[in-house]
C-alpha cells in the first residue's frame, strides 16, 4: 500500500507528511518540484525512512507521473502542489496559471489512465484527493455567513482563480470519467515550517531580526485561522471516509482581524524572546500600501465535515499560535536557510539545477 502526495517538501505537506507516517507505516512517494517554497529541510527527520520516497518532478510531468503510478501503484493520490502565495501571484501570475491549472489538468489526465486500468477492490477504494483553499468563494462583508460548500465561486486574485480552475477541472473528471475525487477548502494555516513570505512567519521573524512589520491597508481584514495539524487530520478523514465526488470546507472558526493576530504575536514575542532594548515589538508594526484586489473576510462553516466525519481541530488558536511562535524561536537555522539563499544553493548542489 503507498500514498503519492504532491508538494509534500512544502508547509502543509510536509506537515501531513510527518504527521502521516508518525501514525501509519503506509509508504509514500512524495512528488515536488522543490521550487522556492519546497524545502527538504522539512523532512530531514525522515532521511533514512524507507517509507519516505523522494522523487524531484513537476505535477505537469505526464510521462513522470504515469512512471510513478506504474511503479509504485499508490491507493490514493493527495494534491498539495501548488504556487501558494497571493503577492507572488499578483506580480506574476504564469507560475500560477501553469502549476495550478496546467499542472493539475496533467496530474488528473496521468491518475484518470492509471485509474481506469485498475480493477476490483483496488479501483473501487481509489481515491484522489485535491486540496483546495477558502479563497476560490471570494470575500465576505462583515456579518455575512461563513463560507459552505455551496457558496458560489468568486475567486478574486490570479491564485484564487488558478485554483477555482484546478477546482472544476478535479470535478469535472468526476462528473466525466466517474474519478473518485474528493476536493477540500481550508481556511489560513500556520504552523511549523511555514514560508517566510506568509503573515505569521513573515512577522516573527522580522520583529526577532528588529525589521517593520508590514500591515497592509488597515489590517482590519479577517482570515480564519486553523493550526496545520488540524488541516492534516481533515484530510485524513475525508481520504478515508468522505463521500466521493464531494467537497469538505475545512476550517477552525478562529475569524481574527490581522492587526489582532500581529498583536498577539508581538505579545507572545514579549514574554518569550523580549526586545533587549526593553520596547515592545509593537513599536515595530509599519503600515503599508495595500494588496491590490485585497479580499477583506475570509470565514469557513466547517460544520459538513464536522457532522457526516466527525472530525474536530484540536488546538484552539491561542494554543497553536504560541507552539507556533515557540517553534520558530527552536528552529532559527531553519528560518535562516530558506531566508539566506543557503537552501537554494543546496538544492542547485543536489540536483545540478
Ligand atoms: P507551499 O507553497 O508552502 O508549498 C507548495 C509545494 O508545492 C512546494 O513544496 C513546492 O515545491 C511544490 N510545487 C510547486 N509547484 C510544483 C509543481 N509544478 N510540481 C510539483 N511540486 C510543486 O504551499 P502550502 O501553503 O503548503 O499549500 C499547499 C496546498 O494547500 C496548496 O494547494 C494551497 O493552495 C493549499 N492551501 C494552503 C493554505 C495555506 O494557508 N497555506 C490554505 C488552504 C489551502
Ligand atoms: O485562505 C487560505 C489561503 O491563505 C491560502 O489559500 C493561501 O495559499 C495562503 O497563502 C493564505 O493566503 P492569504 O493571502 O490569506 O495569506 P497571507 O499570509 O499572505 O496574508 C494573510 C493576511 O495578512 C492577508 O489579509 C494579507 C495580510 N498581510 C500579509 C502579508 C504577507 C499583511 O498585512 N502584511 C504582510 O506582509
């Protein structure tokens, strides 16, 4: 039994990554691209684990990708590859058009060949599943109801929309070719191992090395925040019991204000890491120019998964963003590596590219 898992060199998959073979033995091939956001660093624990599998392609890689599925003939495919951040899509949305849309179009058209020349039990229980975001629904006012599965698709920024085509295009293979898909839309993660490009990882590491922290327009925009492990354990469940051909929002109800968020990082800094100078790192919060197209609210009714799964996040925000600021105080060569160009060039060295 194997498990193929796109983008698992990435911060969510990486995460489901450990925390899959941390409770199961079932081998998995772990396909990323390794582009900025891709970092075997996250996976070091897994170094000499025979059921780790390495393998440095691209999700638009056809004849890779039927190779692998021969090979190693995984039960389910999970796809977390992506390009994943809003800025970079707005300077330059290409990436974006290819990995999401092109990428995942070829991925479907290697898993449906692969698929359909199963048989029996082994093609019944196969499962692919596409992990997706909350922003494809568009943003909310304040004071409307959160996001459900039936909420119309408003996606705003080339990477909302690059990923409300990779949507319907997974849905489409199921409606077509009866691909047992399943796709989910989780809310903001955070956690260990997330790129210093994103809100929370961006904010703590520039309050430690004493640089502003950037607030975009009046940092009164809500995100929904759910703590990563919580997102891995969500897909656990809908690979193993949702209802194929459905979709599960995915989320913690944790709306928050990103002022507040950086508030309560800079508390938390405070009393673990204070300033030497004795000011708080609130003195640090710059306001800057806003997002282009900058959707205000996200907020996600978890409440299907909740009922027909039974699934439930574990960390409440407060517990999972004080582990999280904990983690990057332990791990600043972690930080350090992706920040100074050091993994880049270990990856050129390994890889000759
Ligand atoms: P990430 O940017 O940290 O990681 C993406 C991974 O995909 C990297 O390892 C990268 O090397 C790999 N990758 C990129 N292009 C590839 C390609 N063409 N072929 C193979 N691998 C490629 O992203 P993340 O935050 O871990 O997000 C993972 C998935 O979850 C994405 O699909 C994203 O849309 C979705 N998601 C993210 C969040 C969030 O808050 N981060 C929330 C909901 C959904
Ligand atoms: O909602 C799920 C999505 O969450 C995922 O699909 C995306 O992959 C993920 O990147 C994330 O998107 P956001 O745009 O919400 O995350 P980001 O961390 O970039 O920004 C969070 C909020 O903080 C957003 O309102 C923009 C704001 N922000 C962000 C940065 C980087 C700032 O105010 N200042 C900043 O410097």
């Amino acid at each position: 039994m194997a498990l193929l898992v796109t983008g698992a060199a990435g911060f969510i998959g990486s995460n489901f990554l450990l925390d899959w073979l941390a409770q199961s033995d079932e081998r998995v091939i772990n396909l990323d691209a390794l582009t900025y956001a891709g970092n075997l660093d996250n996976l070091a624990s897994l170094q000499n684990d025979a059921r780790h599998c390495f393998v440095k392609g691209d999700i638009g890689d056809f004849d890779l990708l039927s190779r692998l599925l021969a090979d190693h003939q995984p039960r389910a495919v999970v796809n977390f590859a992506a390009e994943s951040h809003v800025d970079r899509s707005i300077h330059g949305p290409e990436a974006f058009i290819q990995t999401n849309i092109v990428g995942t179009f070829r991925l479907l058209e290697a898993v449906r060949a692969y698929w359909s020349h199963l048989v029996g039990e082994a093609k019944n229980s196969f499962r692919f599943l596409h992990v997706s975001t909350d922003e494809v629904y568009g943003s909310l006012a304040q004071g409307e109801a959160a996001f459900t599965e039936t909420t119309r698709y408003e996606p705003n920024s080339p990477y909302s929309a690059s990923k409300a085509a990779s949507d319907h295009l997974v849905r489409a293979y199921h409606h077509t070719y009866g691909l047992p898909a399943l796709t989910t839309n989780c809310s903001n993660n955070y956690g260990p191992y997330h790129f210093p490009e994103k809100l929370i990882p961006l904010v703590i590491h520039n309050a430690l090395a004493g640089k502003p922290l950037p607030i975009y327009g009046d940092g009164q925009q809500v995100r929904d925040w759910l703590y990563v492990t919580d997102h891995c354990s969500a897909i656990r469940c809908v690979l193993e019991a949702g209802r194929v051909g459905e979709t599960y929002n995915i989320g913690g109800w944790n709306e928050k204000p990103n002022l507040e968020v950086v508030h309560t990082l800079c508390a938390i800094l405070d009393e673990l890491k204070p300033r030497i100078d004795g000011q708080p790192y609130l003195a640090q919060i710059t306001y800057v120019a806003d997002r282009p197209g900058h959707d205000r609210r996200y907020a996600i009714d978890a409440g299907k998964i909740e009922r027909e799964l039974g699934w439930k996040p574990a960390e409440t925000f407060e517990s999972g963003i004080r582990k999280t600021v904990q983690w990057y105080l332990d791990n600043q060569s972690w930080v350090h590596n992706v920040t100074s160009g050091a993994y880049k060039k270990w990856v050129g060295q390994q890889y000759g590219t």
